[in-house]
C-alpha cells in the first residue's frame, strides 16, 4: 500500500461512508482521523475549521457528500448545503491553513452524450442535481486552492458487509432470486473504492495537482455487471434478463454514458487502475461477505 511523502496525518470528511471504509488500510503508514456527520458536519463552518486547526494534518481528504443521486433531486437544499456549501466549508479550512485537499467527483458533471468514454478535457454539462452540486464544488476548489486534487471517480464499488449500492445490491437479490432485471441502456465504469484509494496515494507522491479521472478500465452497463457478479459467484442459476432504464424510473435524470477514460493519469504514467472485471473478482471474493456460489 503506498506511502505518501511527508504526509504522516490525513483528516478525512465522511470517514464512515463507502470509500471512507478502506482509508485506514489502505493510508496504512499516516495517522487517519476518521470524522463523520456525527463529529464533524462540514455544514458547519466553524467546526471546519476548527477541526483542521486543531488536528494540523498533511492532507483533507474531503469524502463527506449528498450521494444519494435521487434524493438530491428531490431535497435540492440537502443536496446544495453538504455538497457545495460544505465543500466550500472546507476549502476555506485548506486554504487558511495551507493543507493539500483530495476531492472526489463524479461523471455526473457530464450529460451522457458522448459514445466513447469521457476525458478530463471534455465539455461538462450535468443532466441532474447531484452532478450540479459536484460541478460547483470542482470550480470552487479549482478557483480558491493550488494544491488540490479533485478526482473523478465511476459508479463506486466497495463497504464489504455493509455494501448497499449497486454490486451488493445486485449480489443478495440474485442470492434470493430465480430472475432478475438489469437495465442494459446506461453505460458507466465501475471504481473499486480501494483501488481508487491507492491510486490516489501514487497520485500524490508524484504531486502533480489538478483534475484527473479514476477509473477501472472498460465501458459497462449495469446488465453487463450483473452478469459478470453471476459468474463470479458462480450463482448459474439465476436469469439476467435485460431490460431498458424506462422500466426503473428514477427522480433524477442520468444520461447515457457515465464511462470515463483515465487520459492524465496515463499522460503521466500513473493509470495504475486495473480492468474492471478484475476489481470486481477481487471485491467479490475477497472483500464482499454477502452471498456465496449455489
Ligand atoms: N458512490 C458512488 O458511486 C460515487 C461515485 C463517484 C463519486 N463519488 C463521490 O465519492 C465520495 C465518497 O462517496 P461514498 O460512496 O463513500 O459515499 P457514502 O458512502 O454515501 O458516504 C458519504 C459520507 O458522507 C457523510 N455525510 C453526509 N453529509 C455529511 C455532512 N454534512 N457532514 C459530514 N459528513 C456527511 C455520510 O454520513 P451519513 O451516512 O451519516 O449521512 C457518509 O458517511 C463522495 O464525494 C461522492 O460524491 C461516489
């Protein structure tokens, strides 16, 4: 697991959420101050500040967000307050104590057009209110700091027993069930939390600031996933049926694609995300502790 040049303490935001959940293991070698809403909302600015004061780190790794896509567009203030508000809580704390920050983004900053996967040069242009908020928050860090990384990660993957999104969901439902649907018209790359953790570390070794996308490799659809978590674990018996996004209507529009190319990564030689079918066979038999082949 990588070691991160002269940072030996790291403040985490949202230190109990999905990514949250590997930072110990994988930042191994620092000092992690884990924080949650619980003792530290970003919300509240003065706490903020506080806490970065107090605790002097290295390094803000900014996790704590609204990420429940769906309710944001329905609960905008919610959505605005944690995500830009409360980013811009800590940017402040970071630049009045000169701490380098690591934010994680989200394709949804993109309006799902394009066919091949995005690059970090591409034209922005979210489609739904969670990607708004991100979208904001990336243009506050960009405009208020110089030693930020804002990085744009896939559809997550990772929280092990408590893994409640999109994989862990998927699993236990095929555990449970003769059939199940997945849409197969919405394209997105997965990101194993953990990898995305250690790739971060390199990334920040080299110091090379600014926006970078953090993917595991390869173009996927959700019926694409379900499949392959069929194979891994072995579960033949179940049917994936495919199906289009029209049947699951959801209050928050997605667009298309949500696939991302790691293109400044590589330019730098630092792309060390593997295939996403890889990542997934790792999580799955190694890290995910839900269902077992039947
Ligand atoms: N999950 C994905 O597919 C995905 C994809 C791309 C990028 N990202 C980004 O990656 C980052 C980490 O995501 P994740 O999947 O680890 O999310 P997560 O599991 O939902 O964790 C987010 C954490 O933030 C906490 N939080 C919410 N509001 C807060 C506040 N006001 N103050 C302090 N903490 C607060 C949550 O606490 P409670 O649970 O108590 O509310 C939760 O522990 C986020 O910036 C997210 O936007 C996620």
């Amino acid at each position: 697991m990588p070691k991160i040049n002269s940072i030996t303490r790291i403040l985490v935001t949202g230190g109990s959420g999905m990514v949250g959940s590997y930072v110990k293991q994988v930042f191994n070698d620092a000092e992690c101050i884990l924080t949650d809403l619980a003792d530290l909302n970003i919300c509240d600015r003065d706490s903020v500040m506080i806490a970065v004061e107090k605790t002097s780190p290295g390094l803000v790794l900014h996790l704590a967000a609204a990420t429940d896509v769906d309710r944001c567009e329905t609960d905008r203030d919610w959505a605005r307050k944690v995500n830009v508000t409360g980013t811009e809580n800590v940017v402040s704390a970071c630049k009045n104590n000169g701490v380098k920050l690591v934010f994680l983004s989200s394709a949804a900053v993109f309006d799902g057009s394009k066919p091949l996967p995005y690059i970090e040069a591409d034209k922005t242009g979210p489609l739904n209110f969670y990607g708004k908020t991100k979208l904001e928050a990336e243009g506050i860090i960009a405009s208020r700091l110089k030693d930020y990384f804002i990085i744009r990660a896939g559809w997550m993957v990772g929280g092990g027993g408590k893994d409640v999104k999109f994989v862990g969901k998927i699993a236990r439902m095929m555990a449970g069930s003769n059939s199940i649907k997945a849409v197969n018209d919405k394209f997105g790359s997965l990101t194993y939390a953990k990898d995305l953790l250690a790739c971060t570390g390199k990334l920040i070794e080299r110091g090379s600031p600014g926006l970078y996308h953090m993917a595991n490799h390869g173009m996927v659809s959700r019926y694409d996933i379900a499949l392959e978590i069929k194979n891994i674990l072995g579960l033949n018996k179940v049917e994936i049926v495919p199906v289009s996004s029209s049947v699951f209507p959801l209050p928050a529009p997605r667009g298309r694609s949500e696939a991302m190319e790691n293109s400044r990564l590589k330019e730098i030689g630092l792309d060390g995300m593997r295939n996403w079918k890889d990542a997934l066979r790792d999580y799955l038999l190694n890290d995910y502790s839900g269902v077992s082949a039947k």
